[in-house]
C-alpha cells in the first residue's frame, strides 16, 4: 500500500463531516484496536482530522 495524501486527507474530510468534534475520540478508538498497517493508516487519520479541526 502506497502513502496517499490525497486519499487520507478526503477520507479526514467525510470522517469529520460523518463524526464531527468526535471524530479524533472514534478515529483514535479504531487506531487503538488495529494493527500493522492499519494502525498507522489510522494515525495518519486522527492527524488529519486534528489539522481540519484547528
């Protein structure tokens, strides 16, 4: 899987339009059960759900 800023960050946007000022809480409750890859995938998530929301 390659590194895809553009697909993290639209997939950041729906997850804060889906969750809204809880989207950081849920994306950092889906990082802490995933392993691996997914993990840091969800990392890159509540990064960018952090970014949109300051």
């Amino acid at each position: 899987m390659t590194d895809r800023r553009d697909l993290v960050e639209a997939f950041a946007v729906a997850f804060t339009d889906a969750f809204g000022s809880r989207a950081i809480e849920v994306a950092k409750s889906q990082h802490d059960e995933a392993v691996g890859i997914v993990r840091e995938r969800w990392q890159q998530i509540i990064e960018a759900c952090g970014a949109r929301m300051a």
